[in-house]
C-alpha cells in the first residue's frame, strides 16, 4: 500500500497548496470545471442508485466513485482548496499571499459550479426527453431533495441556518480527509481505500457538500423544483461553502499542519 507517515503527507499537502496558488488560471479553470462536473455525473450515479434499490445506503457506498476518479485526475474541488492552499500561506511559502488564496478559491468556485451546471443541464435533458416529458422517476427524486434542503431549513428560521453550517463543517471535515486520502499511500489502491471511507461516510450522513450542491439545486428548479435561486443561495450554498470552509480548515488541515510539522518540543522528564 505503500503508506506515506503523517509528517510525509502534511509537507504533500502544503506543496499542494502553493502549487495551487502558483498554477495558471486557465488550468485551474479547467481542473476545477472538470471535478463539478464528475461529482456532479457521481451525485447523479448515487441518486439513481438510491431509487432504484430503495436503499441511500447502496448511494452512499458508492458515490465516491466520482470523488476517486476526480483525484487520481488532478482536478479540483473548492472543498479540497479550502483546506490545502491555506496551509501554504501559513507556512510562508516563497510568493503565496492571501491575495493568491482568495483568487484560487474564486477561480474553483466558479469551474466547480459551471461544471456541475453543465451535468445539470445535460441529466435534465435526459430525465425529461428534452424537455418533452414530466421528470422520470430520478429526476423528481432530484428535486425533492432541491426542496427538502432549502425549504426545509427556511421553515427554522436562523436555527435552519445554522443547521446548514454545521453540517457543512461536519462535511467538510470527511471531505478534506478524503482529500488527504490521496496523499497518504503511493499507490492507486491505497489511495482509492483511503479516499472511500471519509467520502462514504458524508455522503451517508447527507452532510451539506458546496459542490454537489452546484449540481443538485440548479438541477432540481430545471425539473421543476418549487423553490427560487435566492432560496437556494441563502437557504444551502452560503451558509453550505462557509460551514466546508470552516470544518476543512479547522478539523483537519489546522490540526494535521499543526501537531505532525509544526510539532510542539517534546517534553523533558529531567
């Protein structure tokens, strides 16, 4: 399996980031378009999985498929950026600036949601014969999910808003994981194990993904969904992209960063 130890894989993820920050912007354009639009044909594999078996469970086990096949291709995730490019500028790295991070995650946002909208509109024109029919069976599984998680939380006021924070945090946290994931082994079945777990479980738990978002809402009010774009922008994708920010940040690239390279002095027993 060929496993990296932790102070090996931290200093990947900081060279990660400065790469990031340092990359062109029209290969982080691309690299982030292509990652929305696979995890978006991997929420629609999963989605379709769900119905058809009755099961969220058979979804969740196999939607990081598209979460796999995104990373062994080098493409980006906002999810992934928030976490890595951050460490870079933490650790001073030659030429990285807030400037340069903030740029970096505008430039994903925007390939992650053109991408993702892209798969939206080409599954919507196959879930409704162009157009031609009402949603097939999928498709309106799609958007009562659009509904149930904008509306849903509306009802509650500031606490449905919270809500949709923490689980961003908490999806972000497994997310992020899976992220390292990739980093930890040097082989591709490593690489693919370690990505699996951390992505299975947030998807599972139908934590708030920012991206998969991208795709599941516009997609949802293609087909019909009865909610509106502010709803879906206050009510899912900010308080979703703040709570991925957070929880990536603080619960697995601050502590990684902190305790295995910048490790505090060993105690002394004299």
């Amino acid at each position: 399996m060929a496993y990296l130890v932790p102070s090996e894989f931290v200093t990947k993820m900081v060279d990660a980031g400065e790469s990031k920050i340092h990359m062109a912007t029209r290969d982080a354009l691309i690299r982030a378009y292509m990652a929305g639009a696979i995890l978006a044909l991997a929420a629609v594999f999963a989605v379709t999985a769900s119905v058809q078996t009755g099961s969220p469970l058979v979804g969740a086990i196999l939607f990081p498929v598209g979460f796999c096949m995104l990373y062994l291709l080098g493409f980006d995730l906002l999810t992934g950026v928030f976490v890595l490019t951050p460490l870079a500028l933490i650790d001073k790295r030659p030429g990285v600036t807030l400037n340069g991070v903030l740029k970096n995650w505008g430039i994903v946002f925007i390939g992650n949601f053109l991408g993702a909208l892209t798969v939206a509109f080409l599954m919507s024109v196959v879930f409704t014969y162009g157009f031609s029919t009402a949603p097939s069976k999928v498709g309106l599984a799609i958007g009562g999910i659009g509904e149930a998680r904008t509306l849903g939380y509306a009802q509650y006021g500031l606490a449905g808003w919270m809500t949709i924070f923490v689980r961003g945090m908490l999806c972000n946290w497994m997310v992020s994981t899976g992220v390292v994931g990739a980093m930890i082994s040097t082989t591709v079945s490593g690489k693919v194990i370690a990505m699996w777990m951390p992505i299975m479980l947030f998807f599972g738990m139908a934590f708030e993904h920012s991206v998969v978002n991208m795709f599941l809402f516009p997609s949802a009010m293609m087909m019909g969904g009865n909610f509106s774009i502010m709803d879906y922008m206050i009510w899912n994708e900010i308080p979703t992209v703040l709570g991925n920010l957070v929880g990536g940040l603080a619960f697995t690239g601050l502590t990684l960063y902190t305790t295995h390279l910048k490790t505090a002095p060993k105690r002394s027993f004299k």
